[in-house]
C-alpha cells in the first residue's frame, strides 16, 4: 500500500477532528474550530451530497439576516458602516458579528486595525490593541491555509446561531466557507462564537471564542439570506 492514501487519510482525520485553534495575543482571543469534510459541497454530517439543500425556513414577519450588511469589502469601512446600520436587535448584532468575523479573518492582514479599534472594539473587550494582535503574525485559519498563503472567510452558504441574547449583549456563532484563489471551499469551514455590546448606539466587540464545532453549528443554524 503506498504512503500517500495514507497521508491523505491522516489529513483528514485531523481536520474532520473539528481543530479548535485559540490565538492569545495582547489578551485578545480569536477562536476558530475548522474542519475538512470528503462528503462534497455542502454536506454535514450524513447528508447526501448530490441532494439540493433547502434553507432553514425564516419566521413569518422576520426579516432575513443577511451575513452581509455594509457591503462586500472586508475593510474597516464594511465593519463601520455595518454598526451604523445595524438595529439594536437580535438580526442587527448577528450582522455585525458576521463583518467583524468577515474583517479579522483574512490574510494578507487588514491594514486598517487601528480604525476597527477605534471605532468597533467594546469598552469591555480584554485589549483595544488590535494592531499589537496582527503584529504576532497569528495563524488564523488552524493551520489549514499554508503560512502566507491569502484567504478569507464567506458568509456565502454561511450560517447563524444565536446563543444568548439581552438587550445589551448578544452571542452569536458564525459560521463562514473558507475561500482561496477566488475559489470557495465546498468542505472547509469556519466556526467562531462572536460576543457584542450595544454601546453609544452601534454594536461593538466584545470577544470571540471556538465554542461548537462545524458540524455542530451548521447542523442547527440558519442560512445567511445573501452573504458575501
């Protein structure tokens, strides 16, 4: 039996393993928990690859959240504009949570760290020195992406579970399709657990921590109604 259906075995297990990956830097904590899935686009679990997949029904009166409010562009402007326009509600903290996760998980590095701590970061996050946390150079996606290698994070086929809500605070987890050379990945996922604070009218950061696992979240959460 030759080496490589041994290695590629290996690499899968790893990655179907749910990695949770915790980057501490400057106290401030960046949890992913990925995974590899061999099932095809948009499986979970058991779940037919070939069969079409049907989005979780939205309440009746609801509107949809989109995963994508303040635009495309995964800068500190979408970030901003995605507060402004952000209600204080349930829908209004998941949107931005999503920017937020869209912003901070991408390589090369956002260069406008210090506008998103200026103007996203709660007054209760463990540090505002999101230019000190980049400077470490933290592998946030798990060790899936070879170092240096660009990639970001998707809304699109994306999902949503709120975990706790108050009018202040709500806990959300996000979760995201990882995305190389343009290509969106029909296996590897994200998972963050996004806390926000509604504060001097907007939402804010709060902290993110790898609370479920992929399978987890997208078994039981919701469809973005667009992403991006």
């Amino acid at each position: 039996m030759s080496a490589a259906p041994q290695k590629s075995r290996l690499r899968s297990r790893w990655a179907i393993g749910a990695l949770i990956v915790v980057v501490v830097a400057a106290v401030v904590v960046i949890a992913v928990r990925v995974y590899s899935s061999d099932s095809g686009p948009g499986a979970t679990g058991g779940a037919d690859p070939t069969a079409p997949q049907s989005p979780a029904p939205v309440e009746s009166g609801a509107a949809a959240v989109t995963g994508c409010l303040g635009g495309e562009q995964r800068d500190a402007a979408m970030v901003r504009a995605a507060q402004d326009s952000a209600d204080q509600s349930e829908m209004g903290a998941v949107e931005v949570a999503a920017a937020f996760v869209r912003w901070i998980n991408q390589y090369p590095y956002p260069a406008d760290a210090e506008q998103v701590q200026q103007s996203a970061l709660s007054a209760e996050a463990p540090t505002r020195d999101l230019v000190a946390f980049f400077d470490t150079e933290p592998d946030l996606s798990g060790g899936l992406v070879p170092q240096e290698e660009p990639y970001w994070l998707s809304t699109v086929s994306g999902v949503y579970f709120v975990e706790s809500a108050a009018p202040e605070a709500v806990t959300a987890s996000i979760g995201t399709a990882l995305v190389r050379d343009g290509e969106l990945s029909p296996s590897l996922k994200g998972s963050i657990t996004v806390t926000v604070s509604w504060e001097d009218g907007r939402w804010t950061f709060v902290r993110s921590e790898g609370t479920r696992t992929t399978e987890d979240l997208f078994a039981i959460g919701t469809p973005f109604s667009g992403g991006c």
